[in-house]
C-alpha cells in the first residue's frame, strides 16, 4: 500500500520521476518537473516539494509517491522483479504518468503488458474527468510539439475501475513545462502543456 500518509506533517509532498533499464533516455526533460510543481503549488494551492526525487522501477520506496512521471524517446525494459512491483504500487493506489518524448511507444506498450498483461491501454474521451479539473480540454490532449502529424492522444490503463496509469502520446507535455528558452514554445502553448499537467496531478490525488 501507499506510504504517504506516514509522511510527517512538516514534509512536504514529493512526485517522482522513474528510472528505467534498457537504455532510454528516462533523464529526459530536466526541467520539466520542477517547472509544473511551481505551476500547481502556484495555481492549484499544493504544496508539493520543489524538486522531483528520481524512483528506480523496482525500488520498494516507490510507495512514497503518490505520483510517478516516466518519459523518454527509447528503449525500455522491466524484469519480472520490476514489473511486479509496478503493478502492485498501482494497484495499492499509486499514479503513473508515461509522457512520450517521441519515440518511447513501441517500448512502453511492450513492457506495460508485463505489468498488465490482462489489460489494454484504451483512448480515453474528451469528456473523461482528467481533462476537466481546474482546466477545461473540451477537445482531449493539447498538442504541444509535431512529430508525425498524429492528433495527440491520451490513453488510460484502468484496473477495477481505476485509472492508474495516463499515457499522453504525440502530445510532448514535459517538453512544454520545460523551461522556455530549452524549446522555445509559444507561452500558449507552455500554458496548455502546464494546465494539462496540473489536471493530471489534480485527478491523480483525488480520484477515488
């Protein structure tokens, strides 16, 4: 189960991001987390920890986040030791949030099917409660960096009801929380990408 209730009052609240073998870069978009905790404890009243902690896919530590961001353009491999522990942290009540960079697909559907196997990603609708927090996507994902022409798509793993993992797909949301001068985004759309993410911290700490 979720260890964050025996966070002690005078902690503040950490997200992480997941550390991934096989190769992919999963450092990826440096500045990306720290930029969307100062956009949600600014516009959403959290109170979250300034800087992200980096959580290894079969750490038991895991546990103490509520919130796990996992990106990347590459390869990516979990041993049936990781897997396991991935299922059971989302099952317990944990989030994962898979933002492609643009290249991570093929390897992310493979390796969810280890974690999930009786499970598909399915495209959620664009009246689905993640795109409708403080912030209304009446048309689904903001697009926030072309690739291949592909609308961006958010697609959804749900165990028992639950929603327990979000993939933002053909989107590149962390790359609009980067900072500015890294992709040079029109501020729109970096508010778009910011917005988003904030929906999507907002839903994983209050869905039931």
């Amino acid at each position: 189960m979720l260890l964050v209730g025996k966070v002690s009052a005078q902690q503040q609240l950490k997200i992480a991001k997941l550390k991934y073998n096989g190769g992919g870069d999963w450092y990826a978009n440096k500045t990306a987390l720290p930029n969307l905790i100062n956009f949600c404890n600014k516009h959403l009243g959290t109170k979250l920890h300034p800087e992200e902690n980096i959580i290894e896919t079969g750490s038991s530590d895991i546990f103490l986040y509520p919130y796990v961001y996992m990106t990347g353009h590459g390869n990516v491999n979990f041993n049936n030791q990781e897997a396991q522990n991935l299922r059971q942290y989302l099952i317990s009540g944990g989030f994962l949030h898979i933002d492609d960079n643009y290249g991570l697909d093929p390897f992310v559907r493979l390796e969810m099917k280890k974690v999930f196997p009786e499970l598909e990603f399915v495209e959620l609708p664009f009246n689905h409660p993640i795109y409708h927090q403080k912030f209304h996507f009446n048309n689904g994902l903001p697009k926030i960096h072309e690739h291949d022409g592909k609308p961006a798509q958010g697609f959804g793993l749900v165990y028992q009801g639950r929603l327990v993992c979000f993939y933002s797909y053909e989107s590149d949301l962390g790359n609009g929380w980067e900072d500015q001068h890294i992709h040079n985004d029109p501020e729109t759309l970096r508010q778009q990408a910011l917005q988003m993410g904030a929906n999507i911290i907002t839903f994983c700490f209050t869905q039931d």
